[in-house]
C-alpha cells in the first residue's frame, strides 16, 4: 500500500478498523498477544539501567552504547511480532521506558519530536507495557484527535517558543486513560498530546518503546538552535538517535536546511532543494 494519493497520508495499519481509529484519535490500542513477555521481561532485567526515582527513558542515557543495547534487543524482540499489523513500515528505534513507583513520569501533556514529514506520513510509538496499566500505575492519557489541530514541527531538544504552550493549557485530569492489561500495547502519533499517570503503585512500570514509520518515509529531525532558527538533518536510519546529545542535536549529520516558523507560527514544509535521502531501513 506504499504511495497514496497526493495530500493524503499513508495508511499505517493493516486493518481497516485499527487503521480508522489511529487516524480520527491519534492512538489505538494493538493485541499482541503474551508470547513475548517473558522475554521482553527477561531484558528489562538483564539490561536495564535505571538510577533514582525518575522516569527512565533509555533514548537519553548518557551512554550511547547503552541506547544501542537497548535499542537493538528491542527492535529484534518487538519488530518481528509487529511486522504484519503495520502497512510496510519498518522500526527505526527502540528503548525503555521505566517508571519507577512514586514517579510522576511525563505528567505536562506533550507531543513527541518529529521523526517524518506529517504532512504526508505518520510516524508511531508502540507503547508496549509489560505489566498492567491504570490512572494510578503509568498508563498513558491521551487527547485523541490532537495529532491533526497543531500542525507544527517540534524539535529537539524542547518545543519551539513561539508554538505556545506545549501541553495547548489541556488538564492531565481531563484526559483519556489508556488502560491496557499485559500483551496489550498502545500505538501513538508522534504528534498526539499525551502524558504519563502517576505510579502511585509500589512496582515498577516496566515499558518498551518501538519507533515506527512508513518504509518509503525519509527520517527528518528538527533541532532548536538560536534566535528561533531550527537546523533540519536528513538522518539515512535510526543510529543518529543511539549517539545525539539532545542538546546538541545530532553528531556528524549534514544540516540540509534552516527553517524558521512563519509569523502565525506553522510550519509546514522544507525549503525548496531541501530533500532528505529515502530511508528504508531499520537500526
Ligand atoms: O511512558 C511514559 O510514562 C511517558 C512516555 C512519554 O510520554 C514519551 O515517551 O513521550
């Protein structure tokens, strides 16, 4: 199903159901059955390097052989049993996501960086839990529908000024609850307005995360750096997010084009000339 009609994004779901749901909310909820957990449980244990009583996101541990670990166990336990429910995507990233008991994790609601351009494709967290999530043990609120109302890029390494508020003044308390049982996983626009719950349990919220995108869909990345400007970078895979520090945006990538927001502060597409290589492959 790769090409669609122009101005209209590609599917990303197999399944018309699944499909027609991620697209009008910006989330939906994937079976993936529980053939997995035990392994995926048995890499969070062996490899997992949470410090401190905060949200641990393994995409922005200090040390990037770490991230790779990370990413490679999950992008090879996860991308395989996913392969057939999304329509010819490939997985460029995957990490933890460990919430430890008493964290807040991500409370302000947010959208999460660019990754493709939206105006033609989507790109997709595969939330994936491996313990049973509520309002009170980490799972994910939801604003469905917010992914299409900001139509904005959002750099690393924090939202741009002059795109507002980042949680758009929305109540966490307001929120869609995205409960889910073991083998269950959430899929959510990288442009939804979501945050976490609070882990007011006493166990851990053990997550892993797959980064997903249509194959023919090059990789964009936006980075924040003065004055308003934004530096876009063309990665060829995933590997750039195993050693960027956020900060300092990606190491050793080319800028292809600078790009500030226009005055009613959107943003929508590159500069003419600015076209970044076709990527097709995962990390
Ligand atoms: O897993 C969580 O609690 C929050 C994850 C999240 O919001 C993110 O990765 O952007």
């Amino acid at each position: 199903m790769a090409g669609g009609a122009p101005g209209v994004p590609l599917r990303t779901f197999v399944d018309d159901v699944l499909q027609a749901e991620f697209a009008a909310r910006g989330a939906a909820v994937v079976d993936l059955g529980t053939s997995f957990l035990d392994d995926a449980c048995d890499a969070v244990e062996r490899l997992s390097r949470v410090v401190g009583s905060g949200l641990h996101i393994s995409t922005v541990h200090e040390d990037p052989a770490y991230r790779r670990t990370v990413s490679s166990a999950v992008t090879s336990l996860l991308g395989p049993l996913v392969d057939d429910l999304f329509d010819d995507h490939c997985a460029f990233h995957g990490n933890f996501i460990i919430q430890p008991p008493g964290s807040a994790g991500l409370h302000s609601p947010h959208q999460d960086w660019t990754f493709v351009d939206e105006s033609q494709f989507r790109s997709v967290l595969l939330w994936v839990p491996l313990v049973a999530v509520s309002a009170s043990t980490g799972a994910i609120r939801l604003q469905p529908g917010s992914h299409r109302d900001h139509p904005v890029v959002r750099p690393s390494p924090v939202p741009h000024p002059s795109f507002g508020d980042p949680s758009r003044g929305v109540d966490p308390a307001t929120m869609q609850v995205a409960e889910l049982r073991p083998g269950q996983a959430l899929a959510i626009d990288h442009a939804v307005l979501h945050c976490s719950s609070p882990n007011t349990s006493d166990v851990v919220r053990p997550v892993l995360g797959l980064f997903l995108k249509p194959r023919v869909a090059p990789l964009l990345h936006y980075h924040l750096v003065d004055g308003g400007n934004m530096e876009v970078f063309g990665p060829p895979d995933g590997s750039w997010l195993l050693e960027m520090d956020p900060h300092e945006g990606p190491r050793g990538l080319e800028v292809i084009g600078r790009v500030s927001p226009a005055p009613d502060g959107r943003l929508q597409s590159l500069p003419i000339g600015c076209t970044p290589a076709r990527s097709d492959v995962g990390t």
